[in-house]
C-alpha cells in the first residue's frame, strides 16, 4: 500500500470515529454530570488520575515493540507478557497504598475506588497487543469502531447508576465496562490470543525496551492529565471538579484535533526511518497539517468556550467556562510534542524520548503547584504561559530526531498562530457588540467568526501553502500519486 494513501485513509478513518465517539461521549458526560456534583467529579478526578497513571506507565513500551517489528510472534509475546507481569505490580501496589492515598486527600471514598479501578490496570493489557497489530496493518476502521463501541457501552452502563443517586459507582463502572468492550474486540478482530510465555531473556529484552517509554509515559501522562493530582492538593475538591470539566475539554479538544494524526505517527516513521531526506519532508508535510489543524480547532473552541459548557453541563459549572477558554492555548504546544515520542522511538532513541519527557513534565508541574492556591484562573493562566517551554523543548527533540535544524519546522507555526490570536479577538469583539444573545446563537456567531477569521487570515498571508496542502490530502485520500518533493515521502 502506497505509504501517503495508508497514512491519510488512516488518519480520516480515525477522525470520523474519534469524532462519533466523542460526540456519543459527551452527550453521556452532560447527562452525568446533570445529577452529579463537583466535589464526585473532583474525587473521581483524583482516582482516575491515580489509577490511569498506573494503567499507562505498566502498559507502556507493548504496542511500540509490536509496531517496531510487525507479524514477530516472539516479541509480541514478549510484550505482551512482561506489561502483564508489571500491570500484577502496579495493581497490587495500588491496592496497598489506596488507604494511605485516599488519607492523604482527605477522602475515605478513596480507598474502595482506587482498588476497583486497579482492575483496569490488568485488562488493558489484553488489548494492546492487538490494537498494535491491526495498527500496524493500517485497519484504522476498525480500532475506531472498537474505541466508539466502548464509548457505548461505557455511556450506556453509568447512566442507569447515575440516574439512581449512585454518581460514584456510575463513573467506574462506565471505565471498566468500556475497557473489557475494546479488549475482547479488538482482540477478536485481530485473531490474537495470548501466546505462551517466552523465555526469561525474552521478557528481559521486553522489558529493557519498554522502560524508557514507561519512564516517558509516566511524564506524559502527569504533563496532559495527572497533574491534576497536585492540584488536588493545593484546592478544594469541588472546585477541583470545575478544574476537571475543563481540562477534560482541552483533552477532547486535543483528541479531536490530532490524536487521528497521532495513531498513525508510529508506523509512519518506521517506514521512513532509514532515509534521513524522506523521513525529514515526511516529518515537515505532516506538522504542516497538524498545526493548521490544532490551532484552527483551539481558536474556535476558545472563542465559543460559554456556549459551549453551559450547554452541555448547564449552568452550575458556569466556573469552568473562562478557564477552559484559557488553557485551550496549551493544545497547540500538547499536539507538537506528542510528535516527539513517535519520531525518537522509530530512531531507536527511547532514552531520549524518556529525557524530554522529564523535561517537559517538570515545567507543568511546577506551574501546577505554585499556581493553583490563587484560584483557578491563575492556574489556567500559569498553565497557558508555560507551553512556550514546551515549543522549545520540541524544537530541541526535534532536532536531534531529525539530524538537522528544525527552524523550517518551527516556522510553519508563525502563521496559525497568528491566524488564532485573530480569530479569538474577532469573537470576543463580535460577542460583546452582541449582549443579549441566547447561547445557541452565541455559538453559532462565536463559531461563525472565529473559523471565518482565521481561515480569511490563513487564506490571505498563505494562498500557495494552503492550496498544497489540500492538493495532498486530496491526492493522497483518492489513493492517487502524490508529487512529492522528496519522491516517495507521504503527502
């Protein structure tokens, strides 16, 4: 299969599936969160943090060795066994210290829930594998249709609980129903079933692969989501539920946005890898798309942030409104370092992914801490403010992923960024000649002006970019051949 044609089929079958079910998603969260209050919103924020932190960090570094070195049964036994053995001794750990945690929070619930959630750990191995293995054959399709399947069978499991005064009980089950889902799935459709355990040094050399990414996973996941374990610190629980409404925003925002893109980052690098000039156009081709992408998403999504969590959660949760306007600006930084980990893994160079992980989860962090006892808005503020470290960061990563400057890269940022300080200030205008608008129709102006704005800006400083784009993406989804500048790069 002509490598442009997998990637864009990949990533258009990825968007409309991401888009289903997080359309699906959220249609179930506005009911949940109808009847449920902030402060279980804020507990289950602490618990889901807690409990996925260990779920990515032991499950971390199996679908990479598989996309690695596809239809090798040895090392997807390999990989699936020793994230096993570490998903045992995460689960357990949580297990022990769920009492201690949930003391340290002031929250007795805690310890019930961490324990319940633990069991997620454990069953999200038994789809990683065969999410890997039908990645790496490009069957986008079908991995999106497992993903909304879950989503639907999660959704339809909570609202029953929810409904009946159980808004805690609700939230759990809704994961482990939709992580049991894509595991059986996903494996059915893969025909994989778990091999026999391979030899000691099989499972060693799985395991001296997967560290680094383990170690990277932990700092990814702390710099997109956990941080909110130490924000629940630093804040009351309730308007830790607030905080949580609209970082769950922002990560939709980003999974909509990019996240398509991302599923087929791996493989694509892996194909490219061996020629430095294919792999560095292939890596500028696709960058180019991803940032008009993310920054014509967060521009919109910034502008139209009132209508857009006052109709979906009602009223009550009004206070998540300006704070979800303002760290939409950390998606664009988000969305180009999720390159970083894709690029230096199909090099080999996991020790390096491992470094600029740490590097980047140290900065949020800090921002975190220090900024949450003045309050939320000063938070989402503290928080926007630091993804110019992260640009930094990924020019840095990317440099060295590449082998050459990245400043062609970095300069095709200018232009969105642009294009989205336009747009936000356009709406912000439009919205305040407008005041007495009812929220449907303050979305559609604040939408209306904002895509407008920035595509007339775009349009208008880059006519010949943006025709190229379309051109490929055109191109590339019909299957034709692309005209590549490097021959054979993916457009």
């Amino acid at each position: 299969m002509n490598l442009a044609r997998g990637a864009a089929r990949g990533v258009a079958w990825n968007f409309a599936t991401v888009l289903a079910e997080r359309s699906f998603g959220f249609l179930i969260l506005g009911l949940l969160l109808r009847v449920i209050p902030a402060s279980v919103v804020g507990l289950i924020a602490i618990a889901s943090a807690i409990s996925d932190l260990a779920r990515v960090v032991a499950n971390s570094g199996a679908a990479e060795q598989v996309q690695a070195s596809p239809g090798d049964l040895t090392v997807e036994a390999g990989a699936f066994w020793s994230q096993f053995l570490a998903s045992l001794l995460f689960m357990a750990a949580l297990f022990v210290t769920a009492p201690w945690i949930a003391h340290l929070y002031g929250q007795p619930e805690l310890t019930l829930v961490l324990r319940v959630m633990g069991l997620n750990v454990v069953m999200t191995c038994f789809l990683l594998v065969p999410s890997a293995r039908l990645a790496t054959q490009f069957r986008f399709r079908t991995l999106g249709l497992m993903s909304l399947g879950s989503t639907v069978i999660g959704g339809l499991v909570a609202l029953p609980f929810a409904y009946t005064g159980h808004g805690i009980d609700a939230m759990v089950y809704q994961r482990m129903a939709g992580v049991g889902f894509y595991a059986l799935g996903a494996s059915i459709a893969a025909g994989w079933v778990p091999g026999r355990p391979p030899s000691f040094s099989a499972l060693r050399e799985s395991f001296r692969f997967s560290r680094p990414l383990m170690e990277a996973t932990f700092v990814d996941y702390i710099s997109i989501t956990g941080y909110v374990m130490l924000v629940g610190l630093r804040m009351p629980v309730a308007a830790l539920g607030e905080f949580r409404i609209a970082q769950r925003l922002s990560e939709v925002l980003q999974e909509v946005a990019f996240t398509p893109a991302r599923k087929v980052f791996m493989p694509v690098f892996v194909a490219v890898r061996h020629d430095k000039a294919r792999q560095f156009e292939t890596t500028r081709q696709m960058l180019d798309v991803l940032s008009m992408a993310i920054f014509f998403v967060c521009a919109v999504a910034g502008a139209a942030a009132r209508p857009i969590v006052l109709l979906m959660f009602g009223a009550k949760w009004h206070a998540a409104v300006e704070v979800f306007a303002i760290i939409t600006l950390m998606a664009p930084a988000a969305a180009l370092y999720s390159v970083i980990n894709p690029l230096l893994t199909a090099a080999g160079r996991t020790r390096l992914v491992s470094t600029y992980a740490w590097a980047n989860v140290a900065t949020i962090a800090a921002a975190a801490w220090f900024a949450a006892p003045y309050g939320l808005i000063t938070l989402a503020w503290a928080l926007a403010a630091r993804g110019i470290t992260g640009v930094v960061l990924f020019m840095l990563a990317m440099r060295q992923g590449l082998e050459r400057p990245a400043a062609p890269i970095l300069r095709l940022l200018i232009l969105p960024s642009a294009a989205l300080i336009a747009a936000r200030l356009a709406a912000s205008l439009a919205l305040a000649a407008l005041p007495q608008l009812n929220l449907v129709l303050e979305l559609f102006v604040a939408v209306g002006v904002s895509a407008g704005v920035f595509a007339v800006v775009v349009l208008i400083a880059a006519p010949q970019r943006v025709s190229e784009m379309v051109t490929r993406l055109y191109r590339a989804l019909l299957g034709a051949q692309p005209a590549a500048a490097v021959h054979g790069a993916p457009e």
